[in-house]
C-alpha cells in the first residue's frame, strides 16, 4: 500500500511539473514592486574561479490589499526600469520567485500605493 501512495505522489508531481506549475509559487502571498532604478551589482566567484553577477533589489512591495512589505530579491541581470513585478513571497523564506507583469494586471489598491496612474 505504502508503495502505491509513493507511485502516486511521484504522478502528481510530475504532472504538476508536466502543466507548467511552478513550485516555487505554492504556499506564497503575491506582492507588487516597481523598478525605478538600477540593483546593486554583486559580483562573486564560481569554485573554478570564473566570477558572475547578480543584482540586488530592496523595494516596496504591495499586496493585493494595499499592505506593503519590504522585498529583497536578486536578479541575474539588471532589470528594465518602470518594469512591474509580481513578487511570489513567502513569511518562512522571503521572495521565491518573481515575473514581469503588465501595470493593467496589478490589483488597484496595490497599483494605487505603488503610484500607477491608469
């Protein structure tokens, strides 16, 4: 019986995986920031020496209500400013994932404290 609920939950997932479903976005609240200027650049070294980039963001970040929540995330480039962002943030692990979203897709009460104008 115990290796038929294994079989299963493995089916699931893989559909889940399959569907296009991102995992990183199950059990988290939806905020929304805006770009206004460049991250800060961090640059670090691989183990074989070879250095890469990343860019740091600390924004203002409103939920659909209106509540606002501080967001600290990285990008693997700089990000296009007076893009808009759906942050996917979680209380036990920050933000863990994000998308570029279009300002007619943002909730009004967040678009509101973010400044959009329609």
């Amino acid at each position: 019986m115990k290796k038929h609920i294994a079989w299963i939950n493995l089916m699931i997932i893989f559909a889940a995986l399959l569907s296009g479903c991102n995992l990183n976005r199950v059990g988290t609240d939806e905020y929304y920031v805006h770009i206004t200027g460049n991250g800060k650049e961090d640059t670090s070294k691989f183990d074989d020496g070879e250095e890469y980039s990343v860019f740091k963001y600390v924004l203002a970040g409103f939920d659909e209500d209106g509540q606002e929540k501080t967001m600290e995330f990285t990008a693997d480039k700089n990000l296009r400013i007076g893009a808009f962002l759906r942050i996917f943030y979680s209380e036990n692990k920050g933000v863990k994932s994000w998308e570029e979203v279009e300002k007619d897709d943002i909730p009004d009460k967040a678009k509101d404290r973010l400044g959009v104008k329609n």
